[in-house]
C-alpha cells in the first residue's frame, strides 16, 4: 500500500500567482505607530515603515522638539530604521505627520 496523500495538489499554489503583484495588502505601504509598556507607567512610543523619502534623522529631531521628549533610531532587519521616542505620542505623531503632507489613510495607530 502506498499513500496517495503526500501527491496531492499544493493548497498554497494560489498564492503563487499573487506573488507576481506588488504589496497588495502588505504591511509595507502603511506607517505603524505603537505603544511599547516598559516598567510601571512608562511607556515607549515606535514609528516605523516611513517610506524611503523622509530623512528619519530629520523626524526625530523635529518630533524630540515638537513633543518635549526624548527618542532614538533603532535598525531593525525586517521594518528598517525605527523611530523610538519616551512616552504616549500616538496622537501627537498622527496629528504631525498628516500636517506634514502625508495621508490619514496610510497612518496606522496601534495600541491599548
């Protein structure tokens, strides 16, 4: 007796075909805020997925002075350069990125 099983047809060989297009509904084309909880009530606030014409440097300048906070950039190897700054700064980050010409719909706010 032999198992016919193993020969079956691939259940994953649709998305193959969707591989050909470009970042349909992928997480790269969105800007992901989130809150971190660190000790007690501190907090940690990450920017990432900016998109490759915003100098990320430049941001977290304008962001340490425009929020009174301290921040840094982290490399990561997946999500690339990640802004960090200290506290709850979602909304105040939201409210800055779409005065500066970047669209509501491609920031992405996560948290509790």
């Amino acid at each position: 007796m032999s198992v016919q099983n193993l020969n079956s047809i691939d259940p994953f060989a649709e998305e193959e075909i969707l591989q050909g297009t470009e970042n349909v509904g992928s997480s790269l084309e969105y800007i992901h805020i989130r809150i971190q909880q660190r000790n007690g009530r501190k907090t940690l606030t990450t920017l990432q997925g900016l998109p490759t014409q915003y100098d990320p440097k430049k941001l977290l300048k304008a962001f340490k002075k425009e929020f009174a906070c301290n921040g840094t950039l982290v490399d990561d190897d997946k999500m690339g350069q990640v802004i960090q700054l200290q506290g709850d700064q979602r909304s105040k980050i939201a409210t800055f990125l779409t005065e500066n010409g970047i669209e509501k719909a491609t920031i992405k706010v996560h948290g509790f």
